[in-house]
C-alpha cells in the first residue's frame, strides 16, 4: 500500500482524496503521535497548535475539520487565516507551539488541497513522525472531555502582522525607532499568484523601501496559480519591461518558493537565485562551511560556477525537507531547489518565498548590479526531461540494459554533462534527464534513455 505523505505532506483532489473526515482524522491522529512529546511543555498545561492556509475555497472546510481532530484532541488551536507556509514555521517557533499545520497544495491547480506538519521549533516532520501519524489515523482512543477538551480562536491579522515584521527585520532592521529602507529606488514587479502571500510579499517589499508594482493579488478562492506565479510567469515577464522595473519575483501559492526576472523579461530560476545568495553570504562570512545545499536536479553549471568562486554543493534528493535534513546534519546555512525552494537558515526552517526575494533585491541594491548581470555569473548548461509514463519505476535502479545505457552517454559526457534518472515519487513514470554542452546533445541523449525505459520497463 502505497504511503499517504509524500514529499510534503499530505496531498490530492479536495474532497474526493482529502475529505473533511480525512482532515479531522489527520489531527486527531497528529495530536496522539505530538503531544505525547508535549505534555510538559506549557506553563499552563495546555498544549496548543497552529494552523494555516492558503486561499483555496477548499481551505475553509478542510481547516475547520482539522481544527476539530485537533481540539478534540485536547490541544488549544490558533487559526491564522490565510498565511504563507514559512509564516506558519516561524509562528510555530516563535508562539512555543508544540505544532503547526499549513492546508495547501502548493503550486497545484486549484481543486486540489494537502496538509502538512510542523514540530515544535517549526520543522517539517521526519519520515518517521510521519508514519507513526499514518500508523494510528482512525484508531480509537481515549480522548479528554469535559475541560480536557481544547478550544479554537481565530487572529489572522496579530499572526500575519508578526510574520511580515520577522520578513522586514532580516533586510531592514529598525535604528533609532525608524525603519530602514534598504530597498529604496528599487522597482520591483511582485506576482502573487493570487495566493497566501497577497497581502504579506507586497507589504513587506514597501516596508523595506522598494516601489511595488502588484499582480495577482486578489484571491476568490478559485484562482489561485492560474496563468500567474511560479508556474506562469508569463505575466510577470510582461509586467516587468511594460513597467521599465528592475526586476520581478514570483510566488507559487503557499509562497515557500520563488523565481525572479530580469530587468529584460528572462527567467531567473532557483539554481541561479541560490547561486547569488551563496556568493553573497559567502563576501558577509555567513555561508557556513562554504557550501551551498542543492538537490540532484540543480544545474551542472551552477556547480562549475559555485567551484571557481570557492564554494562547494553537497547534493540531495529532491525535496526541500531532504535539503532541510543535510543542512542541519552538516550545519550549512543555505540550500534549496531549481523550483525556487531557497533555505536561509539564518531566518527560516523552510523555504521562504518571501524572504528569498527580499534578500535578492537587497544584493541587487548591494552589489550595485543589475539582476540580469548577477545571474550571468551562473550560466545553466542545456537541460532536457522527459517523463516516460507506464513503466515499472522501481526497476529504472536494477535493470541491467537501462543502468548500461545510462552508462554510455555518461562516458559520452564525461565532465561536460551528466544524466539522471529519477522514479516519480507518486505515478508509474521515470524522469529521464540530461544535461550536456549543447541542447542538441541534451535532447538526443534523453531521446535514446527514455527509449531504453520505454522498451525496458514498459508496464
């Protein structure tokens, strides 16, 4: 039976895959597996937890039957509204809640919703905090009642508030009572996908000092990622050069990623926003270990960059919880994905959207260099993927002809590319990548792999 969470939580169509009774037992059974690690970590006695959503019309039920199984549970719940993912990591950390529950489903379209976790501290949970919740949904249990039971209150505005002062503070702290403005003179085009970060991205770029242009700010509930942020910067590309601002970012719909464009309407993508980052952190002392945290799907070419600048990548599997668990192990302070999943560990547990484009348009102000010209220093060497649907997966890693292909075109590269092939993490396919001097190279190596998997793992 295949496992309910995936790489970040748990995720389908909103009530068909995830109902209401499924939500309600997901904090029932989330309450049993974390509270018995809280009990004695209130003053009060009573153990609390938070939760958070994006702006799906499915949020409204889905949270309130979580706040259900949870309360019922015996835990106080604090419902912050409609907030970014990271919000609902710091205010997990910051309001000593013993966990923090976020309803999204991330850049996916808008009928479909997820629930994921947060442990005291504000930390995704660990595969196996994970299964234990899995192993005991639905049970039986003896549950408090009377005055054991817990109670629900809603502040949305108190927990948006303190979440954009936390976002402000990491570039423009407050001296002598008055707010800096590190992002003064900066144009900035911010595409909220009309999602969680509506409100929170464009008041914290103004606080900081930037001139705001917005777009896709207006949630209803039914439109958040479409044909805008993350997945659609199509708009956002526009908007920038009709107006002449120096830059755009782009959130998806719980904003824990971000991608940027050029002053010209190019894409800037995750590996070369990291690659920035690192660079800058690394001129501030700040880049522990000199190394940057990447997953195998980064570049090659962000990693040639990052090797003549004297920094080193340590690479994971995809999944920002994977990059999360090697910067901890290693204590690394930054890592991330070509999704735009940036890690700040100086101020985040998770990748923060919001965050990440404050700290791009602060080295934009910074080094004095326009945004294109920083993201030069990080050519992407040609890339092409293709999915290969209908195959044994799991059989891309043992298959004797497939694993003797992948061989032959990594003689072929040598250290001019690589390839990879990575087994979907929930459908019968295989992603076949490539990466190689030329795109013409990239595009025949996957051509010849994926016809390999095809023949070999067909279903």
């Amino acid at each position: 039976m295949p496992r309910m969470f995936g790489t970040d939580g748990v995720r389908g169509l909103a009530n068909r895959d995830l109902t209401a009774q499924l939500a309600l037992d997901l904090g029932d059974a989330a309450v049993r597996v974390l509270g018995d690690e809280a009990k004695s970590n209130q003053p009060t006695g009573r153990r609390r937890a938070l939760i958070g959503r994006d702006t799906r019309v499915s949020g409204d039920f889905l949270s309130n039957a979580l706040a259900a199984g949870m309360s019922a549970g015996g835990f106080d719940v604090i419902d912050a509204g409609i907030i970014p993912t990271p919000g609902v990591a710091y205010l997990t950390s910051v309001l000593n809640v013993e966990m923090g529950a976020v309803i999204s489903a991330s850049h996916n379209p808008m009928p479909d919703n997820g629930i994921k976790f947060f442990a005291r501290g504000g930390f995704k949970l660990p595969d196996s905090k994970e299964d234990e919740i899995e192993a005991v949904l639905g049970q039986d249990w003896e549950r408090p009642t009377g005055a054991g039971v817990g109670r629900v209150s809603h502040d949305s505005n108190t927990a948006t508030n303190m979440y954009i002062d936390h976002l402000v503070a990491t570039i423009a702290p407050i001296v002598d009572g008055t707010q800096t403005k590190p992002l003064k003179g900066l144009r900035v085009v911010a595409d909220c996908a009309n999602g969680a970060t509506s409100v929170v991205a464009p008041e914290a770029l103004r606080r900081a000092g930037a001139d705001v242009v917005v777009i896709n700010a207006s949630p209803d509930g039914y439109n958040i990622n479409k044909n805008a942020g993350s997945t659609h910067p199509e708009q956002l590309q526009a908007m920038v050069k009709a107006s002449n601002a120096d830059l755009g970012v782009a959130f998806d719909g719980d904003a824990d990623r971000c991608l940027a464009v050029d002053e010209d309407g190019t894409l800037v993508n995750g590996d070369q926003i990291m690659g920035i980052l690192a660079r800058a952190k690394q001129r501030e002392g700040k880049l522990n270990h000199n190394t940057l945290v990447v997953t195998v799907m980064s570049n090659l070419g962000l990693k040639l960059a990052l090797k003549e600048m004297g920094i080193t990548t340590v690479q994971t599997n995809v999944g920002d919880r994977y990059v999360l668990e090697e910067m901890l192990k290693g204590d690394y302070s930054l890592g991330g994905e070509q999704s735009g999943h940036v890690i700040n560990r100086e101020f985040a547990t998770t990748g923060d959207g919001t965050l990440t484009a404050l700290t791009l348009c602060k080295e934009v102000v910074d080094s004095g260099r326009s945004l294109k010209s920083l993201a030069a220093d990080f050519p992407q060497l040609p890339q092409q993927l293709i999915n290969v649907p209908n195959v044994d997966k799991m059989a891309a890693k043992t298959n004797e002809a497939v694993l003797a292909a992948v061989a032959r075109e990594e003689d072929l590269l040598g250290d001019t590319g690589r390839v990879l092939l990575r087994p979907s993490g929930t459908e019968p396919l295989v992603r076949v990548m490539a990466e190689a001097a030329t795109q013409e190279q990239a595009d025949a190596v996957t051509a010849r792999l994926a016809q390999v998997v095809a023949d070999e793992l067909g279903l």
